[in-house]
C-alpha cells in the first residue's frame, strides 16, 4: 500500500515527533526521513504546564517555612547606593535559633556554660517558646533547674492575679527567688501559690510582699508552720508585708514570732484588738521598734523583676490582656442580651485600695529594727527613746531565752501543727 507523506512545517516551532502507520504498526518518524502519506497522528498529550515552569518556584510557594529558613540564614541590608547587599550568617547563629526552636526537647541544661544560655534563653524567648501552654512550661524548668536565681531573682506580680492564675505552673518553677511581691491578688488563704511558699525552692525569699490578700489568722498560720516546727521554709525572710489584710488578728501576729531574721513588717490596716499590747511584744520579742513615720521599704518602688525573664512575664501579662479583648463573635451575643432588656455582666479588674477604715482604727503599724542599715527611717533622729529601747532590748534578750525554753514544746509539738505539717 502506499505511505502517507510527510507534513514539513516551515515554522519554527518544535512539533513534536510524527507517528505513521504502516500495515497496521504505528511508527515513529525521524527528521531524515522521506514523505509518507496517509498520516493518522497520535493526540499529543495535554501539557498542563508552560515551559517556562519551574519546579524550585513551585516549592517555594507551597513550602513558606523551607523559603524561610532559607532567608534565615542570611542578613539584609542596603548599600549607600540603595542596593539589596546580604550576607550569610555565622554558624552560632544558624546553631543557636535551630536549638531555640526545639528548646522544649533539651533534656538538662547542667553544666552548660551560663554565657551561652543567656544567649540561648533570649533567643527562644523572641520566638515566644515560653508562652507556648505545655512544651513553654517544660522548656522553662530547664532553666530554672540549671541556673536558678540568673533566670529570675526578683518577681513582682502586683495586681496581676489574672497572669498568677494563667501561669501559676511557670511561676512555682521558679527558684532562688529573692524578692516576691504578690500585692493586691486577692489570694485568700487555700491558694496554692501561698503553700509553694513555704516549700524549699523559695527558702531564699527574703522580701515578701502579701498587701491585700484577703489573709487571716489561718493563712499566716499555714505559712508560717514549717519555720516554727521544722525551721525550714522562709527562715531567712527580712522584709514581710502583711498590710490591709483585715481578719489577721492578733493571734496571727503572734505566729510571725518565728521569723527571728526579720528587719521590717507592716501590719498597717490589720485587724488587731490590742494594738500597744502587739507593739510590745514584737519589740520584746523579736527587736522590732513601730516606726513613727513611713518606711521606704514598704513603698514597692524597689521590688522589680529581674533576670532572664523579663520580658517573658511581659508576654505572659500581654497574652492575658490580649484574650480579654471582646471578640467579633461575641457582639452578636451583647447585641442579643441588649434586645431582650439583659444587662452583660462585666468583670471589672480588682484595683489595689487601701482599707481605710482599718487603716485609720490602727494606724501605721509599720516596724524595724535599729541596728539593720538597710531598713532605716528618713528622719532617724527624731526617734525618742534609743536608749531606752536599747536597755530594753538587752532586757528582752534575757527574758525572750526564758520564754522560748517554757514555750518551745508548746510551740513546736501542739497537735494542730503536726497536722498541718502532715498537708506538705
């Protein structure tokens, strides 16, 4: 039979190769190849892509953290000219931000040098590692289990009951804390950050700030058990501020005894019966004499956060107020409570105020011992009495060893304290 010919295409355009059958067989032409008729071509497969295509820009576009790391690893900057220059990064660096993105599966950071995980610490904490709900919290006592008091040694949290109440797990892993100021939280006397007080992580704890509270004799009682029984706990307390907590009476002043090292306390706006007959026995007792005017310990300008951690309970605090925000999805529902004559209920934050009833019935009950340079008054010299106050005290140091030789058992051996230490 004869053969189909060839069709030559003058364009320049590849057309692919040709296909001819001949005596039932589908062959394949080549360029060099003469005419053959009677050409049935095979359907030419649907390109679904240009040639132009690219495979690299494809994974680009599906791929962001791959392009990212990508561009990560170098630095960006502009000429004078205004040019685009980069350059590629150190190995530190590329090292530091892949360990700062797996932080959460270090399994100790011991022996490491501190340098390098300051470093280390920073870098996770720009990515937000420590907000994270579970892997920030595991991530976070590796830190605090290596290095301690670097990570944070001074904690303030006043007025911020809702971060204590959103973080409580990252705040108890803290450790060798100096200073904690807990002010105006509204804790009561059964939260649980007040018993992780008296465990041994923050033995160190030396000021202690527990203004407004809502604290009783109970509280201060659980608080204070393990230093009178065990003579653990907060034995090297100094500073301790227990103003306007209205149920503390009497009776929980009385346990405060026990903090043998304590320079300065506030009970100003607590709820005493006998204010003269406390006076006295915190002088006697434990050498503390009531301050005529205000101390500068008391006036939490000093109490800060430091270490590490800064900016972390920065973040902490910014994602709290962050989830307070009304949503788009909720304005439907006020819209709707709105309509039907409801009123939302709307939770107001707790400011911290002063209690001025308590505070006026007692007075600034505020003390210090004489002899401690750091928890001195303004006007010193206006103090009547040193001498008087000196006598006494060589006084109180006779009577106070007859006192705890009768009072010791009775202190250390009641029932109701084992079985409050029995809780621990």
């Amino acid at each position: 039979r004869g053969m189909s010919y060839c069709l030559h295409s003058e364009s320049h355009l590849d057309t692919g190769p040709i296909y001819v059958r001949e005596n039932g067989k589908l062959h394949v032409v080549n360029q060099g190849a003469g005419g053959i008729q009677n050409v049935t071509p095979k359907a030419r497969p649907f390109s679904l892509f240009s040639r132009s295509f690219s495979v690299e820009l494809c994974m680009n576009r599906e791929d962001d953290r791959a392009r990212r790391q990508r561009t990560d690893h170098f630095i960006f900057t502009y000429t004078k000219e205004g040019n685009l220059r980069y350059s590629a990064k150190s190995l530190f660096s590329l090292v530091l931000g892949y360990i700062s993105d797996n932080v959460d599966h270090i399994d100790s950071l011991i022996g490491f040098p501190e340098q390098i995980a300051e470093k280390l610490f920073s870098a996770a904490e720009a990515r937000q590692k420590f907000t994270e709900p579970v892997t920030g919290l595991r991530a976070l006592q590796k830190f605090t289990e290596a290095y301690g008091s670097l990570v944070l040694c001074s904690l303030c949290l006043r007025n911020r009951y809702l971060v204590i109440s959103e973080k409580l797990e990252e705040i108890k892993s803290f450790r060798e804390l100096t200073c904690l100021d807990l002010s105006c939280c509204k804790l009561g006397d059964e939260h649980e950050l007040l018993e992780h007080l008296t465990k041994e992580a923050l033995s160190s704890v030396k000021r202690l700030l527990l203004k407004d509270n809502s604290l009783s004799d109970a509280g201060v009682r659980r608080m204070t058990a393990p230093v009178r029984v065990l003579k653990k706990g907060l034995e090297n307390l100094l500073v301790l501020d227990l103003s306007c907590n209205p149920k503390i009476t009497d009776v929980g002043i009385g346990y405060l005894l026990s903090f043998k090292k304590l320079n300065c306390l506030d009970i100003s706006g607590t709820g005493l019966k006998d204010v003269d007959a406390v006076i006295k026995r915190l002088q006697m007792q434990i050498g503390l004499v009531h301050s005529k005017v205000p101390l500068k310990e008391f006036d939490h300008s000093n109490c800060k956060t430091e270490g590490w951690a800064e900016q972390t309970v920065l973040q902490w605090e910014q994602a709290v107020i962050e989830a307070m925000k009304p949503q788009d999805n909720l304005r439907s529902r006020v819209a709707t409570l709105h309509f039907y004559g409801k009123t939302r209920r709307i939770e107001e934050v707790v400011k911290c105020t002063l209690v001025e009833p308590e505070t006026k019935a007692s007075g600034n009950l505020q003390f210090y011992k004489e002899n401690v340079q750091n928890c001195h008054l303004p006007l010193k010299k206006e103090v009547a009495g040193s001498h008087e106050l000196k006598n006494n005290k060589k006084r109180a140091l006779a009577e106070q060893e007859t006192e705890r030789t009768s009072k010791q058992k009775h202190l250390c051996l009641t029932v109701e304290d084992w079985d409050l230490l029995n809780t621990y």
